[in-house]
C-alpha cells in the first residue's frame, strides 16, 4: 500500500488486521484448550481416534466419550497431531503427554483456517458488491467485534470448520446463481464436497441447507434448480451419510446427543428462558456472567456473543483460583453488553436494509433465510434438550447465525460508504472505538503456558 493511499478507513483496516493477528498468537500463547467446553470429552474423542490411526479410523462410542456424537472433521488435525507427536517423543502415556502439542498444533490450523475463512468472505462480498476493492471495512471491523470469534478459534471443535466451508459455500451459492443455475459440474462436485464438509464438521451445518429446500418450494420452483441442488446433496450425502447412518445403527437416531429428547413443547421450559424477569435485565447490564442470568435464552447468547458468560477465557467453575480479575471481570462486561446495544442494532438493521435493497437477488435471500434457520433451528433445539442451568446456550455452538449476518449488514454497509461518506466514517469510528473498549474480552485471562490435565 502506497504513502497516499492510506487513507482513513485504510488506517482503521490496518489497526484491525494487525490486532487480530496479536489476539490469535496471544491467545494460543495464553489458553490451552483443555480450559475449553467439554474439553475433556473433546480431548477423549481425540484420544480414542488417533488410538487407531493411521492403520485404521474408528468413532469413539458413548462409553468413550459424551461428545460421542459429533461428527470426526473437527478432530482429524489434533488426531493427526497426536500420531506424529506419538512417533517423536518418548513417553510412557502418550495420550497424556501429547495432549499439551496437539492442543497447540489445533489452535494455530484453527487461526490460519479463521484468516482463510475473512478472506473468502472478501472475495465473495466484492462479486456481491460489484466493488473493485478487496478489503472491506464494513465487514473487517463487525466481524471482528464477534468475541465468540476468538474463544471459538481457541478451543478444539467442530464450529470453526464450518465457518471455512460455510464462507466457500456463499461463494458457490453466488457463482451459482450468477450462471443462471446453469449445470456446470465442476462447481456442482466443489458444492458437493463443501456440503458433505459442512455435515462432517457439526449438526448445526443441516441448518444452513433447509434454506434452499425453502427457497425451491416458495422462490425458485423450476427444474433447473431442483437438478442442481439434487445433484450438490447427492455428492454430499453420499460423503457424510455414513456418519449419522452409523448414529442411527447404533443410538436410534440420526441426530443423537448426550442430553436427554423431551420433544418440542414450549412447556419444557419456563417462562423466563422465553421473556427475561426484572432481575435477569438488571443482571444483563450489571453482571452478566453465570449463574446470573438463569437459562435466559436471548440473554445469555447476548452476554457470550459479546462478553464472556460462561467465563471460559476469564474464570471457570474449575478454576476460579487462576483466572484473573474475576472479582471485577463482570462489571467490565457490563460496559461491553450496554454499548453493544449499538453494534447489535447496527447489525440487525442494515440486515434489513441489505434484504430490501438486493431481495431480488438469490445469496440474499438465503442469508436471510439462513439466519432465520440458524436462530430457530438452535431455539427449537434448546427447547427439546432443556437443561435447566442453560449449559446448552453457548453463543459458539450456532456462530453461523453471527457470520451470516455480519455478512449480510456488510452488503448495506459498504454501499453506504458510497451514499453518505460522513456517516460511514461516524459509523466506523463509533464501532473502532468499541472495538478497543472491548479488546479485553478477546484475550484470554489465564497466565501463560498454564494448562491442567486431569
């Protein structure tokens, strides 16, 4: 980049890129994974599959591990890491003293994946936008408000992979439509893959495919598009159905989880995890951190979009001997949940303007669809797996819902640097300066190189 062109908003897109890659190697430095949700089932997971790596692949069954029902894509690194780590050292119990290396390993592919993942995005809002430019502000500085982003990243899971393949999935539904739904097998077999990845890497990715099954019934009924996506699902169930088939073989269910199934019923949850009482507001504004806010659904995925609720990168439930300022932390997260009130609205209303604006277009519509699936598929779920400590409310599990519409108010956004400059750079400035209020809230709070093993 040239002297002259340093423009304002290239300024501010330095000061995030270079900030983002201090976050990741801070907090690969500063938090080990095991500190993680359910980390020690996850490290099980990883233990009982590379067992038998690379001579065979078996999934770790119930009795193995409670995250016995996640699908393998998001272990396979560690797994791998954990071989090579078994054939390099000398130990007397290679699955415990290798844990430390592939936890490691993970969280530097996981930070790579997550720059490959912005980048994508970069590409695919320029062919949205019609723009010239490749960097864009808009999205850099939203995205990288998310706190979830940094706690996710760190920790060994399947969300990140999805968050990869979803970002190349947008960019084939957009070269998709813009042929036309055309039969073009080269980008039918990459869709394909990209979906059989997505079904291997969580259950939450079926969420982002109901949207085209709703959009053939109600927007796009014709046999040319019925033949595309038929033909994409076919590839990629034909790459991930062995995994839930085998679910079914072996629990009854295609979509088995460690929690008990009470149905969908609205009575399997009170009142409160629908509507917040007078105290579960005052706690979201003064300390939003468990177990205040009480299986409060939208509260509670608020809190840890943009704080830290669950306290995984500032205090546990295990350790609140080792994280540090936790006396204080809540009322610091305070601040963060009132002024992200901002970006929050910000976010939801150039997501309507983005739909009305481009609604002709096909990626808007499934944005739009695809974020209201995301939000109600994971509430449906919440409902029919009730767990009344709110356990299961972590803004990690359903991180598509905030990329997607990151994504979508990033349309609006970007336009509106050409429609009004003043009020973009107010914009932009207003978000930067809560960028940096909220820097804490991306940096794990544990002292470096601590890890626990049990």
């Amino acid at each position: 980049m040239k002297l002259d062109k340093l423009t304002y908003t290239n300024l501010i897109v330095i000061g995030i890129s270079l900030s983002t890659v201090f976050i990741l190697i801070y907090n690969i430095l500063y938090f080990n994974p095991i500190l993680g949700y359910d980390a020690e089932a996850h490290y099980a997971y990883i233990n009982y599959l590379s067992r038998y790596l690379p001579r065979d692949f078996r999934l770790p069954p119930m009795n193995e591990t409670r995250e016995f029902f996640n699908p393998p894509v998001g272990y396979l690194v560690p797994s791998i890491a954990q071989v090579i780590c078994r054939n390099v050292i000398e130990s007397s119990d290679f699955l415990s003293d290798c844990q430390q290396y592939y936890g490691k390993v993970t969280q530097v592919f996981q930070s790579f994946m997550y720059i490959a993942t912005i980048f994508i995005n970069l590409v695919t809002l320029k062919s949205i936008n019609n723009s010239k430019k490749l960097i864009n502000v808009s999205y850099l500085i939203l995205i990288s408000l998310l706190a979830v982003n940094y706690r996710t990243i760190s920790m060994i899971r399947g969300e990140p992979y999805i968050l990869f393949f979803m970002s190349i999935f947008l960019y084939l539904i957009y070269k998709h439509e813009k042929s036309g739904f055309e039969f073009n097998f080269k980008y039918i077999f990459y869709t394909g893959l990209v979906i059989g990845a997505i079904a291997l890497s969580r259950q939450w990715g079926f969420l982002l495919f109901l949207p085209l099954i709703y959009l053939y019934f109600f927007k796009e009924f014709n046999l040319k598009y019925l033949k595309l996506w038929s033909l994409c699902a076919t590839i990629g169930a034909a790459l991930s159905s062995w995994f839930y088939i085998d679910l079914y073989r072996r629990y009854g269910s295609f979509t088995a989880f460690n929690h008990d199934f009470y149905g969908f019923s609205f009575s399997n949850q009170n009142f409160n995890f629908y509507v917040p009482n007078y105290e579960q507001i005052v706690y979201l504004f003064t300390k939003p951190i468990r177990p205040h806010l009480n299986n409060q659904f939208v509260s509670i995925l608020y809190s840890d979009l943009w704080g830290d609720y669950w306290g995984y990168f500032t205090f546990t439930s295990r350790f609140l001997d080792i994280g540090r300022n936790q006396l204080l932390i809540g009322d610091y997260f305070a601040r963060v949940n009132i002024i992200s009130i901002f970006t929050t609205l910000l976010i939801i209303t150039f997501c309507f303007f983005a739909y009305r604006a481009n609604k002709q277009k096909f990626i808007i519509q499934y944005l739009n669809k695809a974020i209201l699936f995301s939000f109600f598929g994971y509430l449906v779920f919440a409902i029919a797996y009730p767990d009344w400590t709110g356990d299961t409310i972590k803004s990690t599990y359903i991180i598509q819902l905030f990329h997607l519409a990151v994504f979508l108010a990033s349309i609006y956004f970007s336009k509106l640097e050409e429609m009004n400059k003043k009020v973009f750079n107010t914009l932009i400035t207003i978000l930067f300066l809560i960028y940096v209020h909220n820097f804490q809230t991306y940096l794990s709070h544990f002292p470096l190189n601590y890890y626990y093993y049990p």
